[in-house]
C-alpha cells in the first residue's frame, strides 16, 4: 500500500471517530508503521489551569499509536497503553508522532511522542510520551 493510500484510509477511519472528530484531531502525515496527528486548542480541551486535559493527552496518544499500529496490521484495539507527562502542555498546535515498536501476529508494541507548539513559534517542545501493546482484531488490510 503507498504512503497516500494509507494516509486515505486513516484519514477516513479518524472522520468515521465521533470522538476524534469532536476533539478536532487531524491526520496530517502516514505511512507504513508511522503516523502523525495533530489538534488545535480550544477552550473545551483544556483542563482548570488552561493546559491540555491529561485525558486528552492520553487519547492522543493512544490514537498515534493504534493508528501506527493499524498501517501494519489492519485494525487494532489498545490491550495496554501507559502515558507520561513530562511537562505543561500548553500551546496553540498539539503534535503527536506515533510509530511501530514491533509488530507481532498478536501484539503490537507502539510508541508516540506528544509535542506543543506556541502559534507564535514553529518550535515543538516534547510534553508527554507513551507506549502501548495493541492487538490485531480483523483481517490485515
């Protein structure tokens, strides 16, 4: 499968996601084992001091890695995933790069790296990372 045809079909699956579509993620780069997503802020995402939600951190995250696992292995669901916080995530732009760790017949091991960019900057500052064990739950496309 080319890097656009994957990008389409990841693009298609995140517009089917009420949930994604809601928070405003958006499918911005794909290819074979890789995946990078982003989301604009806005009030409705951020938590009491005016940073993203941890809960938005963490769906992020999650959703860079299944969808990085997907390219590899068709669709996945999250048996495991884990998030770590490492500083204020505040910022106009929220990036998230997934990628493939390893990709087994039953699990796939999957990293991202969640980033925040001031408007103002092009400058991305590394906010919170997270891994997860996916597993392969239909046909490989």
């Amino acid at each position: 499968m080319s890097d656009a045809s994957v990008l389409s079909a990841l693009i298609a699956v995140n517009e089917q996601a009420t949930f994604n579509r809601w928070a405003g993620f958006k499918v911005v780069s794909a290819s074979a084992g890789e995946v990078e997503l982003r989301m604009s802020w806005r009030e409705e995402v951020g938590q009491y001091n005016g940073f993203l939600h941890a809960g938005l951190i963490g769906a992020l995250l999650d959703t860079a890695c299944g969808f990085a696992a997907s390219t590899v292995s068709g669709p996945v669901l999250a048996s495991q995933f884990s998030v770590r916080c490492i500083a204020p995530a505040k910022g106009g732009i929220f990036v998230v790069k997934g990628r493939v760790v390893k990709a087994g017949r039953r699990q796939v091991f999957a990293a991202a790296d969640l980033y925040c960019q001031s408007l103002e900057s092009k400058e991305l500052t590394l906010c919170a990372n997270g891994d997860a064990i996916l597993v392969p739950v239909g046909i490989p496309q």
